[in-house]
C-alpha cells in the first residue's frame, strides 16, 4: 500500500491533492482516507518535495481529511527540514 509514483506521491498524497474550491472537487476524502488508512498506508510519507499527506491537505482546504489524518497518528509539528534530516 506504500506504493509511490515519480513524485514520490503515496495514493493518500493524490488524494488530499484536490483543493476544495476547484471546480470539480466532489466532496469529502474522508471515506477514501480511512480505506487507505485501514489498509496500512505510511501516514507519514513525504512526497519528493518533502510533504506529507497532512500538509497537502491543509494547503487544499481539507479541514475534514487533515482533522482525520491527525487523530491517526499523521504528523503535525516537525518542520519539513527536520524530517528529511531524521531520515538520513
């Protein structure tokens, strides 16, 4: 389920990717985040430009998805940079 594009996307990261006030946004990803999440998804992945799930979320207006992607253990308070260097 940690599969990820060229980008480095994880399915969660497309998902949380539609902004809520385009055009053609449908309605709320919770129902789609929670199967993800049930499925094991890394909650936590950050895509090549160092985000997670939850900032991209955040970014788009999907209060409702990032609110639910945090009760599940997404990270909130550790700065992009440090992250990366954790990593290392």
């Amino acid at each position: 389920m940690d599969a990820k594009d060229d980008e480095g996307r994880t399915a969660l990261h497309v998902l949380v990717s539609i902004p809520v006030n385009a055009g053609w946004y449908h309605g709320p990803t919770q129902k789609a985040a929670e199967v993800l999440i049930a499925k094991d998804i890394e909650i936590n992945a950050r895509d090549s430009d160092n985000k997670t799930a939850l900032r991209i979320a955040v970014e788009n207006g999907q209060e409702e998805t990032a609110k639910l992607l945090h009760k599940h253990g997404a990270a909130e308070n550790l700065d992009d940079n440090q992250k990366a260097e954790q990593k290392e």
